[in-house]
C-alpha cells in the first residue's frame, strides 16, 4: 500500500515479516515500536480478537503516543466493534472510519488511506521541514546573550542559575539543577532513596516557595509524616506514635505552618502509568503555574513501558513543562556484595543510548548504616551527562529524622 511514500523516502516501513528467522520476535517487535514515528494498525475482527496485538502491541504503542512518542493510526480493513477497542478514541482511516471492504470501489477506500497518511506525515517533526523548524543563532547574538546572562548572574542575589536542594556542596558543583533536567537517585538496597527525595522536596517547598509535585506508592500520609519531621527535625516514628517531648511540640507546629505556607501535593502513584504521570504534571501545572521539582519514586514499579521508554518520557515531560524530574530507581546489581560497597553507574546497567537521557545521576552511600548514632557520615557520588566525571560530595545523614544535611566544619581552636 504505501509503496510510492517508501519509494521516494517519505517512509521507511518495517513489519513483523521483516523478523529474520532465530531472532526474538517480541524484542524486534518492542525495538521497533520505539524507533517508530508512526505505527499503523490494520483493523478487523480478527485483529481484536488477538490478545497479543491488543494486549501487548497496542497497548505499548497507545502509551507512547498519549506521551506524544509517538502516532498511532488505526486503519479499519473490515467491519468490526472496534469504536469500544482502546482505538475508539482516535481519528480512523479511510474518511469516516468507513471500512476498507465496505466501499464500493477498494481501489478508491485505499487510495483515501494513502491521502490520509499523508496528512498525517506532514504533521511529524521529520516530515514537515524539520530544517526550517530548527533555530539558527548567529556567533553575534550568541555572545550577547552570553554576555547579557553574565552580567544579569553577577548581579543576581541567587547563588545557583538552577534549583538549588539546600546541599551546598551539590549545589555549588551542579549550579543547581537547570530547567528540563532528568535526575536519577539510586542506592543500595538498605538504603531508602526517597529521604533524599524529600531532603529536596523540603527544601523547593519551605526555603524556595515552589511548587512540589510528588509521585509515589507509600501511603501519603506517611509522606507528608515524613515531610514535617524533615522540617521540624523530629522522628517521624515519634510523630506516628504521638511521642512527643515538650521541646517538639513547638517545632512540630512551627514546621506544619511552614509546610501550610508552601505547596507540595502527593499522588498515590501504585500501579500508575506514563500518561497518568503526564496527565497529572499538566493538571498540577494548570493550577499552580509551575513545577518547581517533580519526585517520581520508584520508577522501576511504573507499570506499562520498559526501563528505556520511562526514562524516555519523563525526559520529556521535564522539557515540556520547564521542571526538574527526579526519579529514584532501584540498582539491578546490589553493590553491597562487593569489597568496596560504594555504587557504581555499570550497576544501573545503562548502556550508552539511555545515559544520554539523564543529566544527572546521584548514587547514596552511607557509611556504618548499621550503627545507632543519630548522625552518620554519607556520600553523594555525582555523575553528569555532560562532564563524565564522577564526584563524591561528603553529607550528613540523620537516621533519627531520616533527611539529608550539610556537614558541618568545625574551626580548629588556635593556642598561642
């Protein structure tokens, strides 16, 4: 059917036929439904009727397009249900999803198909003079804009250009986090990467005044639990059980007032999917203006896309709604098996292609975990997209509040 868009380059078409034979089908299928631009589905009764190309293909390639991925089109060959099919929302072909066995002339119902497609095609990025979409900055006004940013930065009374997380050490190497960054936090398993998490969720929330969104499957009263014993530096277990001293109780009113005065909403992100995320970041953005940062916690639990496709999405969502999206992500490889206990990045197992969608990843040491002090000495290891370097920054770690702090540098007392 599309011969004449493939023959003179508008198309490139792949399909299941093209597997050669000893290669894994549901992999082919999976990698090329992920470089696809557009997918197209050829619809009849028997087409519905298959739970792998509606239970699988479909549903894969309907979550990538809700995060606009990318297009599905639904081809109607012949008459079926398909209007109450998870296709039922979407614009079909041929002209009033009229189905291609139903038309006088087939001849006619695919030739609408190609015009269609065509239509289609001219909507995508690559098809519609990508060239003349692209921006083009002269070395004159490239300077100027670097020049007009330095001076309005020396003149500035912030200390970072991006979102700082109140861990002066980071924020001093990262310049703070920068608008449309993609930040991941991982760990060993006996350590809870979501206090990282809220360290700088508290942070954007009480000292910035931004705008907090929060995916994750705890409980969130257990979150906000969390939050006001971050802020007023108690034990949350003290808050659950309402043991509270007589010097808490103050700190504990004083941190829900400044909790009160600030915006952080939680979604209960338990089986969640991609396009729930993205509905909600626009709903939160619609209300509020902005999203100072955006915490998706366990990302290996969203449900509906592989490891590549999540990062993927949620890079995007960072640039398209102008927000820093930190996620905390499990280590496939526990390094507390090793000699030397310290994370490394080949512990996430992330191949080249998938490294090029973080800015930032921050591995979490800490050191004697085990031990009962209330203070322990911890680690940052920073690894950036652009630098490849990797940094060790020096935190403190409270176990008794479970939240992150700078380490404090003590002078040394000097004897004459």
């Amino acid at each position: 059917m599309p011969a004449l868009l493939e023959r003179d380059g508008t198309l490139c078409v792949w399909h299941d036929r093209k597997i050669p034979a000893g290669q894994s089908l549901d992999d082919s299928i999976d990698q090329n439904l992920r470089d696809a631009e557009i997918v197209l589905f050829f619809i009849s009764a028997d087409f519905l009727a298959s739970e792998y190309c509606v239970g699988i293909e479909l549903k894969k390639a309907l979550e990538s397009h809700a995060l606009g991925l990318i297009s599905v089109v639904p081809i109607i060959v012949r008459p079926c249900d398909w209007i109450r099919s998870p296709l039922g929302k979407l614009m079909a072909l041929p002209q009033d999803a009229k189905a291609v066995a139903s038309w006088p002339s087939q001849d006619d119902a695919w030739t609408d198909v190609i015009k269609g497609l065509v239509r289609v095609l001219v909507g995508l990025p690559k098809i519609a003079g990508e060239q003349a979409d692209l921006h083009v900055t002269g070395l004159d006004e490239g300077i100027v804009a670097e020049l007009d940013r330095l001076v309005e930065r020396t003149d500035s009374a912030y200390t970072t250009a991006g979102l700082p997380t109140g861990l002066h050490e980071l924020d001093m190497l990262t310049d703070g986090f920068a608008v449309g960054d993609l930040v991941v936090v991982s760990s060993a398993s006996n350590i809870d990467r979501f206090d990282l998490a809220l360290t700088f969720s508290r942070h954007s929330a009480v000292i910035e005044r931004l705008p907090v969104l929060i995916f994750t499957p705890e409980p969130t009263d257990s979150v906000f639990r969390r939050l006001i014993a971050q802020v007023g530096r108690i034990s949350p277990e003290s808050i659950k059980r309402g043991c509270l001293t007589d010097e808490e109780w103050p700190r504990l009113t004083e941190s829900v007032e400044m909790l009160r005065e600030g915006v952080v909403d939680i979604v209960d992100s338990f089986d969640a999917t991609l396009p729930q995320v993205e509905k909600a970041m626009r709903e939160f953005s619609s209300k509020y203006g902005v999203i100072g940062i955006c915490i998706v916690d366990c990302l290996d639990q969203l449900r509906g896309t592989d490891f590549r496709e999540k990062l993927k999405g949620l890079k995007k969502l960072a640039r398209d709604h102008k927000t820093v999206v930190l996620a905390t992500h499990s280590l496939f490889k526990d390094p507390l098996l090793k000699i030397d206990p310290r994370p490394v990045i080949s512990e996430l197992y992330l191949n080249a292609d998938l490294q090029e969608l973080l800015d930032w990843v921050i591995f979490i040491h800490v050191d004697s975990l085990w031990k009962m002090d209330d203070e322990a000495n911890a680690e940052l290891i920073l690894r950036g997209k652009y630098n490849r370097l990797v940094t060790t920054i020096n935190v403190m770690y409270d176990r008794r509040v479970r939240s992150f702090g700078n380490v404090i540098k003590h002078k040394k007392d000097i004897v004459e």
